[in-house]
C-alpha cells in the first residue's frame, strides 16, 4: 500500500517536468535565483551575516532572517503553488495540497536560500580581495 502510494507521488511529481506547464520550471527557479542575487549584494553590502547559516544556527536572528528571505519569495511561493494547483486540477483531476507544496518551496525557496547566502559570501570576498 504504501509502495503504491509512494510511486503514484514520485510519477506524478515527475510528470510534471514534461507535461503542460512544464515551463515553470526554469522561470520560477530563475525568479528565485534572481530574487537572491540582489538580496545577497544587499546583505553583503550591509555587512549582514550569510542567510541560511544564520538562519539554522542563529536562534535570535533566525526569526529576522525568516522574515527578510519570505518578504522576498512570498509572492513568487504563492505563484508557484497557484499554478501546480491548476495543473493538478487540470492534469490529475485532482488536488495534492502536501504536493503542491513540495513542487513550490523546490521552485521558490530552495533555489533562494541556496543562492542568497553564496552571492553574499563572494560579494563580501570580493570587497575583502587586497588592492580594493
């Protein structure tokens, strides 16, 4: 049973990557990644510390940190989660709301956080490079 249910998710999930729609998945990662390059130069030039390692291991800033990356990506989330809803209706004929979820924070958040504290560590190395 439960065999079944985990292949029905992870073809369904799939699917998704050459199905209707399926460009989604290079712009919403794109917005993401473009969203925290700028959000990176900020923090780096406000000399803030690198967001998701902060953010994990900060307990006082970890509530900053999650404010500042969701003001970010809140509406790009909502997106990504709007139209995996509609391509669930339109292609499943029927709604996953814990998949709709996974297939939204892959495309919005995870490209974010991954890139955000990068972009801000080598902006910050290149200002600390001798002979600037």
């Amino acid at each position: 049973m439960i065999d079944e249910i985990l292949t029905r998710v992870w073809d369904q999930l799939v699917g998704r990557l050459s199905g209707p729609m399926s460009l989604r998945f290079v712009i919403q990662p794109a917005v993401a990644v473009t969203l925290a390059i700028r959000a990176g130069v900020r923090d780096a030039h406000a000399d803030r510390p690198r967001y998701l390692w902060t953010a994990i291991t900060d307990a006082r800033q970890r509530r900053a940190m999650h404010l500042s990356g969701w003001r970010d990506v809140c509406r790009l989330f909502a997106i990504a989660t709007s139209l995996d809803v509609l391509y669930q209706i339109d292609v499943l004929r029927f709604f996953y709301p814990l998949q709709a979820l996974a297939v939204a924070c892959t495309l919005a958040i995870v490209p974010y956080v991954t890139i955000r504290g990068l972009v801000a560590y080598l902006v910050a190395a290149q200002g600390r490079r001798p002979g600037r």
